[in-house]
C-alpha cells in the first residue's frame, strides 16, 4: 500500500492512498479523485469553511457543485469505499 500525504493549508490535508487522492477538512474526508472522476463526501458542504476548502481543491463553486451533484455528474459517497 502507497500512501502520502501533502498539507494544503491549516486543517486541509491531501492524502493519497494508493491510485485514490482524498481531500481532508479538519476530520473528515470531504473529495476524492479515483480514475479521472470527482467525487464528494456526505460532509462535503458541512460549513463554509470545508465548502471553501472543496472549491479551493476541485475548482468548482460550491453552487457549481451542487448542480453538478444534482445533474449526477458528480456522486455523493461514503469515500472510504473508494479505496
């Protein structure tokens, strides 16, 4: 198993675990990329600071977000599963 990880900024931490790269705020596992695709925690818009630290990661508005959520572009998931 291949893990490491990469402080973003104060409470927000990148940890990659073998081919899945999560976003961590504070405590919880907000985003990850896994092949290519974008996927979101259930706490990934908990406040405005995780919904910050989101935005900042992906790129995208949290309004931005929730329509591509909406749209099934993006899924909503227990991240852990990804791994």
């Amino acid at each position: 198993m291949n893990i490491s990880t990469y402080r973003l900024g104060a409470n927000v931490t990148e940890i990659t675990i073998n081919d899945v790269t999560y976003l961590q705020s504070y405590n919880s596992l907000v985003a990850a990329r896994k092949d290519g695709k974008l996927y979101l925690g259930p706490k990934w818009d908990y406040s405005v600071t995780t919904a910050k630290h989101v935005a900042q990661y992906t790129g995208y508005k949290s309004t931005e977000l929730r329509k591509m959520v909406k749209a099934g572009e993006v899924e909503v998931i227990d991240l852990e599963v990804l791994q």
